[in-house]
C-alpha cells in the first residue's frame, strides 16, 4: 500500500552534513508563477498560493507518468536488501536546532518514482540534496557497492519529535509511497493509514493512486511546537495543492488543507481517505486458527452526525467485497478507531495492537450532503490493508472543476466520554438459539455489549430497553439484560437471514424516550465464512 519516491539536489547549507547548495536569493532568477516554487534548485519565492497556481495549471496539461531514474543498483533492491539501509540519525535535518528533525527514506524496491524535499525559510524554497553517504546499507548489501553514489531522489521522509520523552526524538509522522501518510500519538505504535485522497476505489474504473511529486516543509523555529508541511499531488484524473499543520501531542493534531483540480472526469471521489487492516476478532474469531484473540489495527468505524448522533460499526473481514454507505449532511466526524486498548485480548507481545492509534476526521468547513464509505476487503494475512473509508461528497466530478477541503485529522489513543452515551465495547457472533440444544441451521445470534457511566448505576430493574431493526432477515429474538459482573449491558438477537443479500442491523438502548448509547450498525452475509 504504499508506493513512493523523492528527488533532491541542491539549496543553501543548512546543517553540516546535508548540503543544501548554492542559493543567493537576491541573484536568483525567479520561476514563472505556474513553476513548482524552488524546483530549480535555487532559493525562490514560496507561498501556498503560488503552490496552488501551479497545480491549477499543472491540471490544464496532460498527465505525465512518472519516469523510473534509478540506479541499476537501486531500482533492484528486493525487500530484505531495502529493509538494511537505514538513513544516519546523526545526518538529520536540523539536528540540534529545533525540536523536529527530518530523515529521509532510500529509494528502491517499490518506490521507483523520485519525489523531492524542498525547505522553505524566510519564505524562500530550497532544494535538497541527499546522497548515499547520507545512509547505512547493511548486511546483506555490500556497501562498497553504493560508495559515492548520486541518488536522483529519496522515497519519502520522516519526521521525529521528543513525543514520549524530552530526551529521545521519536518518530511522529512518515509520508512515504503514493499520497500515503501516517502520525502517532503518545505512546502508539504505527498502524493505520491515511491518504490525500482516493479516486475511483471500488468502482469498474479501476482505482488510481496519485503521488505527492514534491514536499516543501517549514523550517521550525528553536521553540517550536508544530510545524507545516505542504504537498504538490498528481495524477491521471485530478491534481492538488495540500499544507498540513502538524502539532504533535497526546493526540497529534494534522489541520489540512486540499485544493483540488480536476484534470479528468472522475466516478467516484473520496475525501479524507484512511486505510487499516482487520483481520479477526470476536465477530469472526471461529475464522482463524490463531493463538491470539484479535488481530487488527483498527475495530471499527465512528460517525458522528450533524445532530449528534454517533454511530458504531464493527469491522468485518468479509468473504467477498463488502461496501457500506451512511448518506450524511454536515457531518461532525468520522474515523477509524481502535478502541480495544486490552493486551490480553490479543496476547502479541511483538506487534503491539492495543498501542495502535485510532484516526477521527473533523470537517473545518461545511461539507454538504454526501456519504461515508466504508470498504471492506476479504484477507488471510494481516499484512494486508483491507479497510478503506472516506467521505464522498454529492455531485458530479467533472474535468475542470475547483474544489478546497478542509479538515483535522487527530491521531491517538482518542478518549470518548460516555457519561452521556455508551459505547459499544465488544461484538460476538455464533450460531443462533438456545445453547445446548437443536436450533434452525439458519439461525445466527449476535451478542452485542454496551459501557458507559449513562448504564453503570442503572439495576436491572429500572426499564433499559432496546430499538432493533434489521433489513433483509427476521429478527426471532431480542432480549437485552445487565451484566452483574463488569456493570455492561448486554443485547442478544437472533435472527433469520431472508436470503443470501447482506443483513443491515441496527441497534441502541433506551429508557423510556432517553437514548442511552451510540447506535450500533453491523452488516452481515448468510454466506460470509468468516462473520
């Protein structure tokens, strides 16, 4: 999932070891207004409206696919070999004179298509440079083989903070392959993914996958506490011009910008696209043959509406392609969480899932009426990206259009408060009736568990009662109970599926005409082998 490059050469001397050339701003020529700012090497004029004049204009032209520029050397580097180069922590960018710092990605295996890193001080953008001595190549590369090599370009960038301790400069954010990005938040480990965007996924055209070509960053000043990045993106049927204002934290914070040109009609576009993997859980945990008890980045999918509403849907490892739309106007949010935060209901001391962030999606402006869309992809393995979701906005995506988003992505370990609505905190699923004995082959139980301070203090006897619905099937019974040993409240339904087309349920606890929880939603096939 992710594929990318970088290019580099040079801009002015900005630390020791990275040689950012030449640039005396007062004899520089200045570029035409429609040139990628700096992209001459020299140090020109920068500014996000420049950058967005260039992609408008880049997105009259036709598309140029990118060409592959690698060193025979590079350009066959297999996994493992890619794996053994690492860059030097001590050639970071602005070692030692702000609290980020930056290293680059080696090109090489699937990231073929250089990229380029420019620096932007003063309002001038510099190119940088970066060259093989810039990194180790390790066992089982020889590294007389890449002695005094030019790369054309680097893959991509990293960039680290003291996130978890004043001491030791963490990896924060990482941009590397297509328009692909990911951040953390205090104490997570990396999972899932987000986008600049997504075109045409799930649909008979075919997904394409435009790249960020060029990354211009702000040098961060001595005491600072975020910093910018901006993004040229391009591809067959759109170009853009993105800044991300990135403010690491708890949760780090990512304000985001997108202006987008449409060079080509487009069938379906997605807004804010994340990616993450889902392979089992207690849905589908009878699927795998597995030690552990779950395996996924993420668990399941948050919306919360223009009035309020949240809704919770369970992630699925589907046996075929499954597609879920909720239409919304004006929505909140929306996102992918990992709220399962428990070791012991994974047991992997190695990957680490109950570290890994959720991603939530807040519009800055009023985006109308459209849908989030959540795909879901069948997988054996995890690691696969089977979970794909995005905003789709209503209309019409037409060649020449404008269109500017803007949004905040939070990345972490996201607290939700449910003093005045409960979660949904596990999902099961199994064969239907009463235990122990003969049941209808066709019928299927689901046993969905609510927490919340809205439940703890309510007894048994105090009239919880539960809203379920479902298309396409007969729901045979529903019963809903108090779980004297955690506090929870339990929903258990049986039901019969009318056919083989996907069962939509919905599910949420009252007391009298006071919503007590989140809506749950849940799609489910009679001939899913793994749900």
């Amino acid at each position: 999932m992710h594929r990318r490059s970088f290019i580099v050469s040079g801009a002015r001397l900005l630390l020791g070891a990275w040689a950012v050339l030449g640039a005396r701003a007062a004899l520089a020529q200045e570029p035409d207004e429609t040139d990628l700012p700096g992209a001459g090497g020299e140090g020109h004029a920068f500014s996000f409206e420049r950058l967005t004049r260039a992609m408008k204009q880049r997105a009259e032209e036709p598309f140029a696919p990118p060409e592959e520029t690698l060193p025979e050397v590079v350009a066959e580097l297999t996994y493992d070999e890619h794996r053994a180069i690492r860059f030097r922590p001590d050639e970071a960018l602005w070692r030692g004179e702000a609290p980020f710092e930056l290293q680059a990605f080696h090109p090489g295996w699937l990231f073929k298509h250089p990229v380029r890193i420019h620096v932007v001080e003063d309002g001038r953008a510099s190119l940088v440079h970066i060259d093989a001595n810039r990194f180790e190549y390790r066992k089982p590369l020889n590294s007389e083989d890449f002695a005094g090599l030019e790369l054309p370009g680097v893959a991509g960038f990293r960039l680290h903070y003291p996130l978890n301790d004043p001491q030791v400069m963490d990896e924060l954010v990482s941009f590397l392959g297509a328009s692909y990005f990911r951040a953390l938040g205090r104490g997570n480990f990396y999972g899932l993914s987000a986008r600049g965007i997504a075109v045409n996924t799930a649909t008979t055209r075919g997904e394409e996958f435009p790249r960020f070509t060029d990354f211009w960053i702000e040098k961060p000043s001595r005491q600072g506490e975020n910093i910018t990045v901006y993004a040229a993106l391009d591809g067959e049927s759109l170009t853009g011009a993105y800044a991300f204002k990135i403010t690491p934290g708890k949760n780090t914070v990512m304000d985001v910008t997108a202006r987008l040109f449409i060079r080509d009609d487009i069938q379906r576009l997605g807004i804010a696209p994340m990616t993450s993997m889902f392979l089992f859980a207690e849905n589908n945990r009878s699927a795998f043959d597995d030690f552990r008890g779950q395996v996924h980045d993420s668990d399941g999918l948050k919306v919360v509406r223009a009035d309020g509403e949240q809704l919770w849907r369970n992630l699925n490892n589907p046996h075929e392609l499954a597609m879920s739309f909720f239409s919304e106007t004006s929505p909140k949010a929306f996102g992918l969480f990992q709220r399962d935060r428990d070791f012991d209901h994974y047991q992997d001391a190695g990957a680490g899932y109950e570290r890994r962030p959720s991603l939530l999606v807040e519009p800055l402006d009023d985006w109308g009426k459209g849908a989030v869309n959540l795909v879901e992809l069948p997988t054996e393995l995890e690691v696969n990206d089977n979970i794909v979701a995005f905003w789709i906005p209503e209309g019409e995506f037409k060649a020449g259009q404008e269109h500017t988003f803007r949004y905040r992505l939070t990345w972490g370990s996201i607290e939700e408060p449910t003093d005045e609505l409960a979660r949904v905190s596990a999902l099961r699923t199994g064969v239907g009736g009463v235990s122990g004995m003969e049941n209808g082959e066709e019928l299927r139980k689901f046993v969905i568990d609510f927490e919340g301070e809205s439940l703890r203090n309510l007894s048994a006897d105090e009239g919880v009662e539960a809203n379920v619905s479902a298309s396409r099937a007969t729901i045979v019974h529903s019963t809903v109970s108090r779980i004297e040993a955690n506090g929870a409240w339990r929903l258990v339904i049986d039901l019969t599926p009318e056919d083989d087309a996907p069962v939509e349920l919905t599910a949420y606890l009252r007391r009298g005409d006071r919503k007590l929880s989140e809506t749950w939603v849940y799609q489910w096939r009679r001939n899913d082998a793994r749900s």
